[in-house]
C-alpha cells in the first residue's frame, strides 16, 4: 500500500521520453504509456526508490509554492497510477 513514507522507483523495462513538456512513460510488457505534464514528470524524476513521497512532495510545494497537503495528495494520486500501470515499483524497507 502506498503511503507518503513510500519509496519508489521506475519499474524494469520502463522507458520514458521527453515529448516539449512532457514527459511519456510506457510499460512496454504491460503495453502501457502514460502522458505527464510538466508537474508529473517532475514527480516521475524524483521517483529515486531512496525519496519518501513526503519528501518529494515537500520539494515540488516549494517548487511550484501550492499547499504542501494538495501536492501530498496529487503525488499520492500520481504515484497510485503508475503503480497499476506497472511503471515503478515499490521499495523495500
């Protein structure tokens, strides 16, 4: 289960490019991509599997000066989606 004390990291095999502003995630073996905007692909690079999502949330609130709550709950949301997509995967520990 996902949580803000998480750690994750891209899944093997997941190829990402950058398309303008945009960031394309695909899951080849899932056969499966997913679009970011400017906001999720900054999400996406910080996806380390050593940064807690609380932590990556604290520094995008600053980033973009929005409420640190509302971006807890987007990079939750966020890290929820490329989870089921199968596009990172959770670390141990």
């Amino acid at each position: 289960m996902l949580t803000l004390d998480s750690r994750v990291q891209p899944a093997p095999g997941v190829v990402v490019r950058e398309s303008g502003d945009e960031l394309v995630v695909v899951a080849p073996a899932q056969g499966k991509y997913l679009v970011l905007n400017r906001t999720g692909a900054a999400v996406f690079h910080h996806m380390n599997g050593e940064t807690p999502l609380r932590d990556i949330a604290g520094a995008l609130s600053q980033d973009f000066q929005a409420p640190v709550e509302r971006v807890q709950a987007d990079v939750l949301h966020l890290a929820a989606q490329l989870l089921e997509r199968g596009m990172i995967v959770l670390m141990e520990g």
